[in-house]
C-alpha cells in the first residue's frame, strides 16, 4: 500500500469522520479504489484504528444496513436449498434515502470513481453467499438470481430457464398434439391449473409437460414445435423435433434416458441447449396419405400425381398472401376402385388435407385426377430438418 497515498485518506477521512459518521463499510468504500484495495470494511477499520476512533452508534450512510446483511443472507440460504444451481447473482432495492445520502457525501468532498452503496452490498453478499454455497457469481448468464427488497424486508429468487431440444413419436391415434390451456387463466397460469397454464394433460404436449414438471420441478414449459399433424395422424421413424423452454425449474441437472416412454408418446434424444432458434426452422416430411375419391380411379390416371412434383405448389393464405411450396418425390398403391395410398416427400407446411382436396391449393390431387378427393388418413414417418 503506498504511504503517500494513505497519508492522504488518513486526513481526508479525518475530514469526513469530523462531520459524518461513517461505519467501517461505508469509509472503507470511499477510498478503496485510491488505495486499491479489495476489502472495503479491513480499510475502514484500518482508518478508524489510525485516527483512533470508536464505532460509530450508526452509519450516516447505510444506517446499519451493512452491519445487518447476515440475516439477508440467510433468507437466500432458506431460498436456494430449492434450487440446483452453480452460478447466481445478486439484486438489491434499496432506500432511496441511503442513495440520496450516498451521493450527497461523495459530492460533498469530491469523491470521484467510488463504488455505489448498492454494488457494495451485492458485492459483500455475493462473497459471502459464494463462501456458503461454493458458487459462483455470473454477471451474464447465472442460473439464479436474487434480488433482496430491503425496503420491503423481502428475499426472491428466480431461476433461469431450461432449454431442451428433441423429438418425439406418437404410435397411438386420437391424440392432440397442443394441449387447451387452462379456462381460467387462458395458459398464463393460476391456482386453479398449480401455475402450469394448462389443466389436464390429454395431448402430446400436456404428456411432455407433465413429465417435465415432475422431472425438473417446473412451474411451466413452453413447447416450440416444427410442424404439426392431425389428432388421427401417428408420427413415427425419427420423430417431429420441437423446443423446449422449462420455466422456474428447481432441478437442473436431471439425468435424462435416450428414450422416454409416455403412455403413446415417446420422447427421443431430449437434451440441453444454451438457445432455441428465433426463426421458424425449415423442413421436409415422408408423409403417407390414404386418400378416398368421389369416383373410380381410371386405369393408369394415378400416374398423373407424378405432375405435382414439377411445379410448386401454391397455397393462398389469408390476406391474398401466396406461399409457394415443393413436393420432391411420390410413390403411390391402388388399395380399391376409390381408395389409394400416396408416399410423398414434401416441405413442411403444406396441409395435407388441404393438398388432397385443393381447398386454397393449387395443384391439388384432385385436380389432377379430376374427381373429388378425401383425405382419409395420414401418418408421419419421417421428418427432416434442412437448412
């Protein structure tokens, strides 16, 4: 430590001390920076034993604030025994009071450059709560994060959220895909759904949501899903990919099985992600369709489905917007006079019963055969992500 240096805290907190008494935190703080020094309350002890002077009853600045942080510490131990985490990060509300008298001092004796009241105190927290819990502090990125409302005498805690990605496969017919949202609340989340925005759990969703609330110890998790299929459809193969967003998890490092078994869903290569994607990801499908026909296939007539791989296929959505599609290879088996299969590998977003009957479509199956066509039934076997 240089002696000039000191020398000079000593009398300009002689100066201070005469006029505003200061606990060892505060006065510490004031010249810590100058004197380059890590401890703020050693500092201060330091300049009071130099100036010989006695504890003050209270700080002029924090009121004792500083001297009471250990019952707030507590209350984040009680908090995060809860919570699986390895980085945290400290938020504080103070007395707009202490700010006040914080900056009426510094600007008093001209002090330049000296750290807030307020990144003391998480600062002093922060040490002490890494010490007990052998974590660190992550300004960026934490797994959890406190704010301690002094004004209020509170304590929260929020934890990060987790991200997955995987896919899934649905062998059993008659299964939504999206589950309703709770009534009450409208998905946002209440009493009457425990906070999770949906009641029940009759959908591939609602099954993946209620093993993740019990896996993980979440509130919610909101699901981004590529592509859809019908509540009759079954998504079989590799499995349709989708996101996962898991909020106020309180389990984070969960042992997740290379396949998990839901009662007609299983979930297929879940695993942990740092982000989910912000544009809609791009794919294409192995679609089975069996299609009925208003009249008899004529002989050879199935042939002319091989048409609608040479142009795209034009949907017209709303607003008279049109979104061009392609469909890149066909294979197709006469079951009866009226009934056929048709194999298709195709981009995702096109709506196969909308393909079939040409309802805003445009070439449809029907058009190309010349007779109206219902789409009976259709299954996923592959779905791929490109690029």
């Amino acid at each position: 430590m240089d002696k000039k240096k000191l020398a000079e805290v000593i009398e300009d907190s002689k100066e201070i001390l005469h006029e505003h008494p200061l606990c060892d935190h505060c006065i510490g703080r004031m010249f810590a920076g100058k004197l380059q020094v890590l401890s703020h309350k050693r500092l201060g002890l330091k300049i009071r034993n130099k100036l010989k002077q006695k504890q003050p009853r209270t700080c002029y600045i924090c009121k004792g604030l500083m001297s009471e942080l250990d019952a707030h510490l507590n209350k984040m131990l009680d908090l995060s025994k809860e919570y699986d985490f390895s980085t945290f990060l400290i938020g504080a509300i103070l007395q707009p009071s202490i700010h006040d008298r914080d900056d009426l001092l510094r600007s008093k004796f001209k002090l330049r450059g000296i750290t807030s009241i307020k990144s003391d105190v998480t600062r002093e927290m922060g040490k002490w709560f890494s010490r007990k819990t052998q974590s660190k502090v992550d300004y960026q990125n934490p797994d959890v994060v406190f704010t301690i409302d002094f004004k209020k005498d509170q304590c929260t805690i929020k934890p990060k959220a987790v991200l997955l990605q995987g896919r899934y496969t649905k062998n059993i017919r008659g299964l939504l895909q999206k589950q309703r949202p709770c009534v009450q609340c409208e998905g946002k989340g209440c009493f009457v759904c425990d906070f999770h925005g949906i009641k029940e759990f009759h959908s591939v969703e609602g099954k993946i949501a209620k093993f993740l609330f019990e896996k993980f110890g979440a509130q919610q998790a909101k699901i981004t899903w590529v592509g859809s299929e019908d509540e009759y459809s079954l998504v079989t193969g590799n499995g349709r990919p989708f996101f996962l967003k898991i909020i106020n998890p309180h389990k984070r490092y969960v042992f997740l099985p290379k396949k998990i078994d839901l009662d007609g869903v299983s979930i297929h290569s879940l695993r942990s992600i740092s982000k989910i994607p912000s544009d809609p990801v791009r794919f294409r499908t192995e679609t089975i369709v069996e299609v009925e026909t208003d009249n008899e296939i004529e002989p050879g007539k199935l042939k002319e489905l091989k048409k609608l791989i040479e142009k795209p296929i034009t949907l017209f959505e709303k607003l008279g917007y049109k979104n061009k599609k392609r469909i890149y290879s066909i294979k197709f088996q006469k079951k009866s006079d009226k009934l056929f299969k048709i194999l298709m590998e195709l981009d995702g977003g096109i709506p196969i019963k909308r393909l079939v009957t040409g309802y805003e479509v445009e070439p449809s199956l029907s058009s190309i055969l010349g007779t109206n066509c219902k789409c009976k039934l259709f299954d996923f076997h592959k779905i791929m992500v490109t690029k």
